[in-house]
C-alpha cells in the first residue's frame, strides 16, 4: 500500500484547491497551489506532524499562490513554477491579486521547472508538463507511480480552465489537454485547481474537450 497522502483544502475568495501531499512515513510534504490562510496551512501541518519542502505552483494566478511567500519563509524551502509564468507571478496586474483582492502581490520562483522534467519528492518522482492555455506558463504535475496528475485550472470535472485572462489561449488549451493530459492512463485521478476529483478516462468521455478529438 502507498505512503503517499493527499490532503485537500479548499480556501480563498474563489474557492481554489490547495493541496498538501505527504509521506506519512517520513512525514515530508510538499504545498501545491498555496490559495491563501498561510495560518490554516501551518496549524494543518503541525496536526498531521509534516514538514513542508517545497511550494509548487502550477501558475501565477493569485488564489493559487497568496501564502507561497509566508510558507517560503516559515519552513525555509523553495518556490518551483515554470520560468514562462514567473514575470505574472511577479506583476500584481497579470497575476490578478490588484483586481481581485485589492492587495497587490508580487515575488519570484526560486527553481523554473521545464517540460518533462523530473523532480524527487516524498521518495516519488514528479513529472512536470507544460499545458498552456489557462496562462502561458500553466504547468501539470504528475506522479506516475501514484496514478495522480495535479491539474492547477488546466483540467476541471467535465470543465477546464478558462483563456480569456492574460497570457490565455484557447487553441494551446485544447492541444494541453488532448495531447499532454488526454494521452495519460484512463486510471489516474486528476486533483484540479478547482471542484471536485475527476480521472483521465472519466474526463475523456465526458469533458466537451473530447468533442476536438
């Protein structure tokens, strides 16, 4: 049976998915999309006795990454997204956070993740593929030996993201999602930035991005 956990929160003015996955053996954790209650976060992982090593973001939107900077801080570890988002990351305007929650906020990734790279968390490897269309530099995490695929607002419960924000693209969104996403085991369970679980095969029948196929 796996060590691997998954610990879901939905926080933030939208309602973004934050997700805490965890080795329950080592008790190592890593944050992805970080939506804010920096307070909530920290007490969560003192609860479950974790230890945060890494904010991965899957883009620079505000409510996936309000309380990056306070986690980065708080447990001294890195933030990872992609090079193409860092500039929306660091410009309150294009990441939304001026028009949305009236507070500005602007910082920079430490580490720029690239497509098909593969990172060592929680004693698993971590995929990295690039699916623009939400914003240019959307990425997917995916976890082959656990079947699971972090979609950020790439790919929703017969839904996906929307394009029409800065850096959006309708056609990059179909081509992610029917060539990066679509092509991965019908059995894995996708974790979307927004709503409830969904899996590739589910999402291959009943999503209206199947209808481009």
């Amino acid at each position: 049976m796996s060590n691997i956990r998954i610990e879901t929160w939905v926080l933030g003015a939208v309602s973004t998915n934050c997700y805490l996955v965890y080795n329950e053996d080592s008790k190592e954790a890593v944050v992805v999309d970080p939506a804010g209650n920096y307070p909530f976060i920290s007490n969560k992982c003192r609860e479950l006795g974790v230890t945060p090593s890494a904010v991965l973001l899957t883009h620079g939107h505000f409510d996936h990454m309000l309380a990056a900077p306070e986690i980065r801080r708080a447990f001294q570890l890195k933030i990872y997204a992609s090079e193409t988002e860092d500039a929306m990351l660091a410009d309150p305007g294009l990441n939304l956070s001026e028009r949305f929650q009236g507070m500005p906020l602007g910082f920079h990734a430490d580490e720029f993740v690239t497509d098909g790279q593969e990172l060592t968390f929680l004693g698993v490897t971590w995929k990295v593929l690039e699916t623009p269309g939400h914003t240019a530099g959307s990425v997917c995490y995916y976890i082959p030996e656990e079947r699971l695929l972090l979609a950020g607002d790439t790919l929703f419960r017969e839904s996906y993201g929307r394009t029409d924000f800065p850096t959006g693209s309708s056609s990059q969104m179909v081509h992610s999602i029917l060539d990066r996403l679509f092509v991965l085991p019908d059995d894995t369970t996708v974790y979307p930035g927004h709503g409830e679980l969904t899996s590739i095969g589910y999402e291959k029948q009943c999503n209206p991005m199947a209808f481009y196929r």
